[in-house]
C-alpha cells in the first residue's frame, strides 16, 4: 500500500531538520565574520572566525612560528573565486579554498588548499595544496580583533588583506575582467541569438575596452538587423568613428539622434548623442 504524499514530505522533512546543526545558543569567543568584494564580475569572498588579542603575544607565541595556522579561529579560514584568478601572480582556478599559514618573524608562507572545509589545521594535508606564495608581513597599528578586508587596487584587481595585533599580511588577486566578460557574452549571445539589446551591449562593451572589434560590428549589424534603434545606431557610429570611416560615423550618429528626436526620447537618450557628434564635428 502507498504512503499518501503528505507523510512522505512530512518524514523528509523531519529528517533534514534532524541533519542540521542545531540553533547557536551561547555566544562565541571568535565570532563567525565574512568579507566580499566583485572585482569586474568575479566575485571573492572570504569567511573566517575572528579571535581577540585580549591581552596576549599573538605571532610567536599563541600563533607560533613555523607551524601551519588556519589563519583565524574555529573551523579552517576560506577563501572563495568565482572565476579564475591570479594570486600574487599565480593562477588559481575558480573554487572555494581553505586559507592556511605558516607566520615566520620575517616572512609568511600563505597557502590555498583544495579541501574547503577542515577543522582547524589538524586535517591540513599539503598534497592538496594548490597554491603556497611567500609574502612579508608588515607593522601596523594595533588590531585588537583578526580582521579580513578586501579592497580594490584597480578595475582588475584587489588586495586581501589580514590585520591582526600589530601584522598585516596582504594577497594581491588579479582579475582578467575583458577574457571572463567575452566568454560570458559570447555564451549568452549563443542562448539568446534573437537577442538585439545584448548584441547591443556587447558590442558597446569592445567599443569601451577596444577589444574585438571586428566581432563587435558583425554584432551590432545583427542588433541594427534585428531593430534598429538610436542606441544600436550610436554603437555602430563610435566603432566606424574608431575605425577612421568618420563621414560615415557622423552620417549614422545623425541618423541616431533624428530617430531619437522623432520618437520623442528624452535627454538621456539625446543628450550623450549630442555632445558625441558635437565633439566629432569639431574635430
């Protein structure tokens, strides 16, 4: 006889509530703590426990020298990529990483190992290891909590950096923002061929970042093809005008901005169609 599906939710649902850990009811001494900062679309995250001094010698003494550190509290520090990455220079792929140490007085080994989620260092296991960079700490004022942070050095790239005591520790990651954006706009573009505003868009991203050109006008003709807009029109008038055709370019960024007019756009549409054919007639 079958069981009616009511009971069956019912008993799945009663064993994965019995799966989960159970509520936190008393507070930690290394509170749980997280950072996160997208770099172009790559998105890099970090999550860790963050002890106090409270007092004590940290790197030499209860941070020893010389010995793998889960470079926080509790479980093992993890750091996560969305895409591929360069640490410090070093290619790293896109997953998720346990964030080891190994604190010197005059240097740090940082290291990027594959198993994520680790107890501690005690399961720490360098055959899994997929990255192990050198880096010189620095003196800082005192940080009484550890303390992770992420900010951007340039559109391509971001420090991760640790504070802790009087040490900072600092891990460059770089980003290959033009090769990740094209490998995502050439997939959508695959999915959504019937797509205008995306042709659209992908070709305005090459004009911006001067890349692909060639590609970037097959595109926006197939845009223009599929319907034609002062948006579309635009996108084509700046890669003619960066290809040198420049009576064409304002021949086509006219005809943009008389649509515009026509339909009655308001001036975010005329305004940057303006000033751009302003600019190239005096020219």
């Amino acid at each position: 006889m079958h069981k009616p599906a009511w009971i069956i939710v019912a008993a799945y649902a009663a064993i994965t509530l019995s799966a989960l850990p159970p509520p936190q009811i008393f507070p930690q001494l290394s509170p749980s703590a997280g950072v996160s900062q997208t770099i172009g679309t790559t998105t890099v995250d970090v999550l860790y426990h963050r002890p106090a001094v409270r007092g004590r010698p940290i790197f030499g003494a209860l941070v020893p020298y010389g010995q793998v550190w889960r470079t926080g509290a509790n479980e093992a520090t993890t750091i996560r990529f969305s895409d591929s990455v360069q640490v410090n220079g070093q290619k790293v792929p896109a997953g998720t990483y346990a964030l080891f140490s190994i604190p010197y007085q005059d240097h740090w080994t940082v290291i990027l190992n594959k198993r994520a989620r680790q107890e501690g260092a005690w399961e720490y296991d360098p055959r899994e290891d997929v990255l192990r960079i050198d880096v010189k700490p620095k003196a800082v004022p005192h940080t009484e909590w550890l303390t992770y942070e992420i900010y951007p050095a340039s559109s391509a790239t971001a420090y991760v950096d640790l504070y802790w005591e009087k040490v900072r520790v600092s891990l460059l990651v770089e980003v290959d923002v033009d090769e990740i954006v094209t490998a995502k706009m050439r997939k959508a573009m695959r999915e959504r061929p019937g797509d205008w505003k995306l042709l659209s868009d992908a070709a305005q991203y090459c004009v911006d970042q001067e890349i692909h050109m060639g590609e970037a006008l097959g595109w926006i003709d197939r845009s223009i093809k599929l319907n034609e807009q002062p948006s579309n029109l635009g996108v084509k008038a700046r890669l003619l005008y960066l290809h040198g055709d420049k009576t064409q370019a304002v021949q086509l960024l006219e005809k943009a901005l008389a649509i515009a007019r026509a339909r009655k756009q308001g001036p975010a549409v005329t305004g940057p169609l303006e000033q751009m054919l302003g600019q190239w007639k005096k020219s």
